[in-house]
C-alpha cells in the first residue's frame, strides 16, 4: 500500500495524530480540504492538560511565542459565589492558552511536517476505498479547483493505506461514509456567539455565569480579547435578529463592569454565530477506519474542552496504532482498546459539559463556590476540575462537597463577624495573581 496510515483532516486531532504517528516511524499522509493559515468555529482554550501535552510534544514554544499565557482566572456566579485563583499545575504547565486557530492549526501541520508526514492541503476527499470484504482500504479525491469541466476523473488520486482516519469535525464525512454508530447522543442546547475587541482591560481570565448564560473572556493572539457567550438555544432566532445589541444586553447581564470594559473596546471582526452544537459519541474503529477528535466525541463548547480532548485521543489513537501495526500486533483489536480508553476518559468530561450546558448554577453549587472563594488551594483544586485536569465526579461527591461547605464555615466562624462582612464585600474573594 501507498502509506501505514492516512488521516482525513489535519486540524488539532488530525494533524497531532500524523505528527504522533509519523514520529513513531509510520508511512503517514494527512489531507485537508483548507489551505493553512485558515480558521475554523472555536472556543480557543487550550486547558491545562491540553498545554501539556503541547509542551511533551514539543509544540508550545511556537504558540507561547505569540501567545499570551492565562495562569489565573476569575470565576463569578455572582457574589458570594465568585473565585478568583490560579490553574493547576500539570506535568509542569500551570496555565491555559487561548491561541487562534490560524495560529494552532498551522502550528501542528509544520509539526507533522517535520515529523515525517506528508501533508497534502487543499484536497477533498470524495470517497473511500474497499476491498471485496468491504474493508476500508484508502480514499480517492482531488486537489480542490482540479478537473472542472474535463470529465468525472480529471485531476483524481486514489490513495491507500491499512487504516484511514476520519479527523475531519462533528460533521465528518468519514463517519458518514462508514456509517459510525452514534451512542450518548444528547439534543443541542445552547448556542454560541463571539469575536474579537481591541482596548478591552483584561488582566485575568474571566468566566461569568448567570442564569441562562456563560460568558468566558480570555486573551488571544495580536493584542485581542476573544468574548464569548454562551445562552439557551431557544433565544437564537431572537439573538440573531440583532447580534450586535443582543451581544451587548447579554455583557451587561454578566454584572460588574464587563459590558463597559467592551463598550470601551473597538470590535476587530464580525461576530461569530454557532447554533451547531450537537453532543455524543461514535464508534471510534471498524474494519480499516478509526475516528478522532470531534469526528469521534463532540461536546458542547461550553465546557472548552474540545480542543484538550482532541490532543488527548490524539495520543491514544496514535499508541494503538503504533501497537496494533507492530510486530505481532492486532491493529482491530488494538483500535478496540483505543474505543474503550476514550470513552473512560470522556464521559466524566461529557458529565461536566452536560451540567454546565443547563446554563444553571443550583443553590447548592453556589454555597459551594462561596465556601472555597477564601481558600486558595481549594480554589485551585476546583479550577483543576473545570479545566479537566480533575474529574467531575469524584469532586462533586456529596462527601467531598459536604466537606468544603464545613470547612469553608469552620474559617468563617474562626475569623468572627467583622472579618466575615469584610469577606463579603466586592473583591474580597480575589487572591493575587
């Protein structure tokens, strides 16, 4: 065959998989429909555990270089209930980063590049390939512009592979086209609106939750701050009709002083709309095909997890392989084991996202939050969680929770009355950065 592996996308998921399996000594050919530099639909976070695995791979510098480090952030569900603290520490890595996808993508193609892997851009898949027992064996397309008005095959490439892997997004023609089987599918929910301000004050990171909304605020690449919201799908319609001011109604909700900070910015780009948020999971493999990414888990994006998740499967999918292609090895049954090894490790993220995506915050979590504002450990603890570098499950246990809401009374009662009113007033639950 022409490669050990093809991979179909070559965005976060894609192009770290061919990198991965290049670097291993693989045959990889990675193809595109774009052309990079090129943007796509994107929350910009990069948790923690994503930023790690950057930095093992050796990616960061080339995205720390232009953009700028978040290693604390400001949490407000409204007061007492708001945090202010720093992101765990991960594999020596304690911040997230917000690049834009022109910059990450670009990034992780020249990775792959390097690696060994050819990287084909501006290409569009049309088909798969199979062989007489209906495995998958390559796919045929052409360079995008190619074979107009010279007949049906002008300017085509059939290229094949023991394995090709489906990285190309939510809506993946691969998993379409081998007919994935869909499970944990949940209905949308939410929508997602945001751009990009200039002279917006913004010295942490921000993330203001309110009944019916989330509004995350980080910095991102050329001096910008990206401002995103978050709201019931149900309002989109509505939304729409005017962006402009329905954005601007939504900051002002957040309380504080957000909306005026933005009021006070220059809008750099149009506003990006995103009604398109399914949830669920496919199968991950089948007979010469595998999912990753999005193609394979897709989450609302509430949570920000989209892109820590892709460099995570990324490295499972690309282990399985090297296993499965091996000596000895069983590439079905090495991809079986990828199917399971993600799924463990998504469905307490999909838990998380789920919850936040009711763009509710109960009476419960609220006490929560008030009782960790003045403990910066448990703080961080907490930002670990959001960041997906602690599991939800396990935090919100009732006895861990019940035990927070102890401890966070035990500290208030042993500073007495007037040290517990000075503790409520705007700022207080605010550590230095």
């Amino acid at each position: 065959m022409d490669h050990d592996v093809i991979v179909v996308g070559t965005r976060a998921a894609g192009a770290a998989t061919a990198m991965l399996l290049a670097r291993a000594g693989l045959r990889v050919l990675a193809v595109d429909r774009a052309r990079f530099p090129s943007d796509t639909l994107s929350t910009h976070q990069v948790q923690v555990p994503g930023i790690a695995r950057l930095r093992r791979w050796g990616v960061l510098d080339r995205i720390a270089a232009v953009t700028p480090a978040v290693p604390t952030v400001r949490v407000d569900a409204g007061r007492p209930a708001v945090l202010h603290g720093r992101y765990p520490t991960v594999d020596g890595v304690d911040a997230l980063y917000g690049p834009r996808r022109t910059v990450l993508d670009a990034a992780l193609a020249d990775a792959a590049r390097e690696a060994g892997a050819e990287v084909r851009e501006g290409f569009a898949v049309e088909e798969l390939t199979r062989d007489a027992e209906g495995r998958v064996t390559g796919i045929g397309g052409r360079e995008r512009g190619e074979g107009r008005g010279r007949g049906p095959s002008a300017g085509r490439t059939t290229e094949t592979a023991p394995l090709v892997i489906g990285a190309d997004g939510k809506r993946s023609t691969i998993a379409e086209a081998v007919g994935a089987r869909a499970y944990h599918v949940r209905p949308p929910v939410t929508f997602a609106c945001y751009t990009y301000w200039s002279g917006v004050d913004l010295p942490v990171g921000e993330i203001h939750v309110r009944p019916g909304l989330t509004v995350p605020a980080f910095p991102t690449n050329d001096g910008l701050v990206m401002v995103a919201l978050f709201a019931p799908l149900a309002d989109f319609d509505r939304f729409r009709a005017d962006p402009g001011a329905s954005y601007q109604a939504v900051l002002d909700r957040c309380g504080g002083d957000l909306g005026e900070r933005v009021r006070a910015g220059v809008r750099a780009e149009p506003f990006r709309l995103a009604p398109d948020v399914p949830n669920g999971f496919r199968a991950a493999h089948g007979p010469g095909w595998a999912l990753v990414g999005d193609a394979g888990v897709v989450m609302d994006p509430v949570a920000g997890q989209g892109i820590s998740n892709a460099f995570r499967d990324a490295e499972l999918l690309a282990a399985a392989i090297v296993r499965g292609l091996g000596p000895g090895g069983r590439l079905d049954d090495a991809l079986a084991g990828y199917q399971r090894d993600r799924d463990a490790a998504a469905l307490p993220i999909y838990s998380m996202t789920r919850s936040l995506a009711t763009l509710r915050v109960s009476a419960a979590q609220r006490l929560l939050l008030a009782a960790i504002a003045d403990d910066p450990a448990e703080t961080t603890r907490f930002l670990a969680v959001l960041a997906g570098a602690e599991r939800y499950d396990d935090y919100l246990r009732a006895g861990n929770v019940l035990g927070r809401l102890g401890a966070g009374a035990k500290r208030r009662l042993c500073r007495g009355p007037a040290r517990v009113a000075a503790a409520d007033q705007p700022g207080a639950a605010q550590m230095s950065g």
